[in-house]
C-alpha cells in the first residue's frame, strides 16, 4: 500500500508513521509548508501529481490554533478550507482515496447526548467552521473519500493537554483546568490504527474516531495526578468564560463511533487506558 501523508511533521502525522512503519505501507511524506504549500494550487497538483500509484492521502495537515482562528479567519480559512480544495482537486487528478481529519468543532456543543456522524453540524467558531468547509470540498468534487473526525487529541509528540499536566504540576502550586465542557480524549497512536482500519474497510463517507469513554478536562486532569500520585486538590475549576478566550467553545464535544460501531471495526481503549499508556512513556 502506497499512502501520501501531509501534516507529517505535527502530532498526528508523527504517531501514524510510527505505527504504521510496523505495516506494508510506503509513506510519501511531506513534513509543513515547505514540503507542500497548501494553499498554492499549482504547487499542491503538481506536488502530489508527481507522486505515481498512491492509493490514500491522509490530510493531517491543517490551521489548528483555535483562537488565532478567531483573530485571522483568512488564514484559517486559507489553510483548511482552500488547502483543502486543493488536496480534492489532486486526489480527483491522480486517483489517491482522501483522508481527512475534521474535528468535535464542527458542532455547536447544544446536543445533551453525543454526536454522531449523522447529527446536524453547526459550528460555533472559526476554527470549526473552517475545518467543515473542507469536509464540503471533499465530499463535492469526489465520489470516495473519507472525513474523520476525532477531538482532544494528545501524544508523545509535542504540546498536549497529558504533557502539559505532567510537566506543569511539578513547578505551580495550583493549575485552573476547564470544567464544563465534555469530551472523548484520544491518543494519537489510537487514532493512527482507527484511520488505518477505516481505510481498509472500504466504507467510505465519515467517521467519529476517538478513545472511548468521556469525561471534562478537569476530571481528566485529575485522573492524569492521580496516576502521578500527585495532590489532586492543586486543580481550580474554572469555565471557558472565566478564561476570556477569543474562540467560544462548544460545551459538548462528545464523538459517538457509531459508524464503527455499524461497520464491525475494533473499538480503541478507553481514554484511561490510553492516558495511562501514555504517562507510563513520558516516565520511563
């Protein structure tokens, strides 16, 4: 299996080359902007034109900070929407199934039970508005491709919600974490092997991919202390509102697998299993 991955050199890009390294699969990787300017059509037809007999791409790819969204919605836009357009219109050229990574953000948080793949999107912010206008480009200008979603990703690699309760506990003597807002924390590697299962399966369309079970930031944050054999009363529960943030966040962002589910592809671990692998890494 030959697989085109964008976005190789961000968190997700990263856990899907080391788990897939222990596949058949010959990776073309391109790293940032510089391997592959997404938003130079010419650049993005001619790049990945050149790239004979894949089979995927998966578009990890993507304008992720939340609030510099909401500041500069053109570059969000640029990147995931535009960006996007491009990585349509090259699949459509040289025949490689897409793969996209869309997010939680693409709903409103007003639902009281989780979201399915089949739940009506309403994007709150920038940021998740810009991601659902890639997923229209893909699913206007081809016939097969696959849009997942997935939410509060973390991992070895890089800035994450684990890495930074690990690392900050240690140096404050208090740290205020997010109370009201639910969600399905997922590690990255779990994710990497749930692309992977998806894309075999030949089902095409859109997938809720993340680790099971929900839980709030602040809850995650104390289970991450109480694996640490850290004083969980160092949390401040605070609301988004108290953090003034520019982006407003949906308040449930809770993924429901349920095409997993109807398609019989393996479930991931829990996000405890998964928060717990990760800690056992980071400290050994």
């Amino acid at each position: 299996m030959k697989i085109i991955l964008t976005g190789a050199g961000g968190n997700l890009g990263q856990a899907i080359s080391r788990v897939y390294e222990r596949k058949d699969v010959e990776l073309v990787k391109f790293r940032n902007e510089i391997d592959l300017d997404l938003t130079n059509r010419l650049d993005v037809l001619g790049t990945i034109g050149a790239v004979k007999n894949a089979d995927f791409l998966i578009h990890t790819a993507a304008y992720t900070n939340v609030d510099g969204a909401e500041k500069n919605p053109e570059a969000a836009f640029s990147v995931n929407s535009t960006g996007s357009q491009n990585i349509a219109l090259a699949c459509q050229q040289n025949g490689a199934v897409p793969v996209y990574i869309s997010t939680d953000y693409v709903f409103d948080g007003r639902k009281n039970t989780a979201y399915d793949e089949f739940d009506q999107t309403n994007p709150i912010n920038v940021y998740g508005r810009s991601k659902l206008a890639g997923e229209y480009y893909f699913q206007a200008l081809l016939n097969k491709y696959f849009i997942i979603r997935t939410s509060w990703l973390f991992g070895p690699e890089g800035n994450n919600f684990v890495r930074r309760v690990y690392e900050e506990i240690k140096v404050k003597d208090e740290l205020p974490v997010v109370y009201n807002h639910s969600g399905s924390p997922t590690l990255t590697d779990d994710l990497a092997q749930g692309i992977w299962e998806v894309m075999r399966s030949g089902a095409y369309g859109v997938f809720h991919l993340t680790n099971a079970e929900t839980t709030t930031w602040y809850d995650w944050a104390g289970y991450i202390l109480e694996l640490m054999g850290e004083d969980k009363d160092k949390l401040r529960p605070v609301s988004w509102d108290d953090l003034g943030l520019p982006a407003a966040r949906p308040v449930n962002s809770v993924l429901d697998n349920l095409n997993r589910r109807l398609q019989k592809l393996p479930p991931a671990p829990t996000w405890k299993e998964a928060t717990a692998a990760l800690l056992h890494r980071l400290t050994t």
